[in-house]
C-alpha cells in the first residue's frame, strides 16, 4: 500500500489504513485502563472551528469501522454549537457510533467558579443537549498547570492527565506539525503498542494540502454561509444571500 503523507482526505484515510493494516484496535478513553489487547490507538478530536470537518471525518472513520472520540466546544469563537446546523453535526457523529467529549477553553473563568465546576456545567448542558454520558475533557490551549498534571480534573479523565493515561504514548497534529515523526511510520513500524492520537478534523477535510492561514479563511467562510442559510429562511430583515471574503494580510 502506498503512503500518502499529506493532510487531506486521502492523507488521513491512507493514515487509518495504516493503522488498520498494523493490527491497532481503536479504543475510547474509557476503555484505555483495562484494555488487555497488545496493540491499540485511542483517537481523538478536538474541534476548534468547524463541526461540518469533524462531521466527513467521522463518516470516513465509520466506512472503516474507526471509533474516535470527537471533544465539542461550548465556547467556541468560530462556531455555534447551538446553531440548528451544528446540533445536526454532532448528533449525526453520535449516530454514527463515536463518543463526545468536552474541548474545554481553559481561558474562560466565571467570577466564584474554580475549573472542576465550570467544567461540570458545560458536561450537564452536553448531557442533556444529546442525552450522551459526558465523562472525558481535552482542554483548548492548555496552561503549563494542565500539561505539568498540577490542577486535578475530578470525575472527568482528563486527556492531558498522565496518571489518566500512564504508558500511552501521546501524537498530535497540532498546527500541522509532527513533533516526534509521522503516525504513518510509527503505525506502519508498530514502534508503539498503545497511542494517544489527537488529530484536528480542519487540516484534513480538503482536497490539497492547504497552508493554516487558508483552512481558517475558508472555516470562517463556510461557518458563515452555513449560518446564513437559516438567517435567509427565519429572518426577513436580513434580506438576500450575501458574499463574504476574507483579506489575508
């Protein structure tokens, strides 16, 4: 099988074949603890920017028999997680058969609030919003007290807890960058029996390898004209489709 080491649609499906071809079984959080076979992967997603991305992954991913847990935010600057299209996204992830979890913004604080109750609240409002067991957390941008294990995460496993995970190794894709080489070559030489994969569904979901700056301009973009399709429909003082470009400077 040939190797495409490239961010894109068949980038990332050759990635899962990879994996598939190695013999790794994909796990949820919850199960990583006491999963007894020799070689798996717990694949995760955490959504910054665009639910219709997380949505073609988790469709590819089902094609292939993958399960992923997909971590949704309720404080998210580019989309609205209770938008009518965005609500459709995640629960047709959760139909799909993955898990959600929360992709907390640790640089949101509520005056009398510490970390542990804040992130209950926005587990109570998943919870209900999609009637889904909530009971694992991926932080957005995540201080040197989360990464460094000095604030304890109570009653949620904690993605950045290495106590959580103790002897997974952990992989992401964060910016498009590979720290420690490809998943492809680590899958494809099983140089790690247990794996902690993050992967950002934006950088994939394209047909070319894109550069960062341009994922964001067109996630902005394709957010907005999602939205304004129910604008259109709902709210006649809006008037006609409009055309929205983004100046890169």
């Amino acid at each position: 099988m040939q190797t495409i080491k490239e961010f894109t649609y068949k980038g990332y499906t050759n990635l899962l074949e990879t994996a598939i071809n190695a013999r790794y079984n994909f796990i949820s959080f919850n199960e990583a603890k006491s999963y007894t076979l020799e070689k798996f992967c717990v694949l995760r997603h955490d959504i910054d920017a665009d639910l219709d991305a997380a949505y073609e992954m988790a469709s590819i991913e089902a094609k292939l028999g993958v399960k992923a847990t997909y971590f949704i935010m309720l404080r998210s600057p580019i989309y609205n997680l209770f938008s009518r299209t965005n609500h459709t996204f995640v629960q047709k992830i959760i139909d799909l058969g993955h898990e959600i979890g929360i992709h907390y913004d640790e640089g949101f604080y509520a005056k009398n609030k510490g970390l542990n109750s804040l992130i209950e609240e926005e587990a109570f409002i998943l919870e209900n919003m999609f009637e889904k067991k909530i009971n694992v957390v991926s932080f957005h941008q995540p201080s040197l007290k989360i990464i460094n294990n000095e604030i304890k995460i109570k009653k949620f496993i904690n993605t950045y807890d290495k106590q959580d995970l103790v002897g997974i190794t952990y992989i992401s894709d964060s910016n498009k960058v590979w720290k420690e080489g490809t998943p492809w070559d680590m899958f494809g030489e099983s140089k790690y029996t247990k794996m902690h994969l993050l992967i950002h569904p934006m950088w994939w979901m394209t047909n070319e390898d894109l550069s960062t700056e341009e994922i964001w301009s067109k996630t902005i973009i394709s957010n907005f004209k999602r939205e304004e399709k129910q604008v259109c429909s709902t709210e006649r003082a809006y008037g006609q489709a409009r055309k929205m470009l983004v100046k890169i400077e």
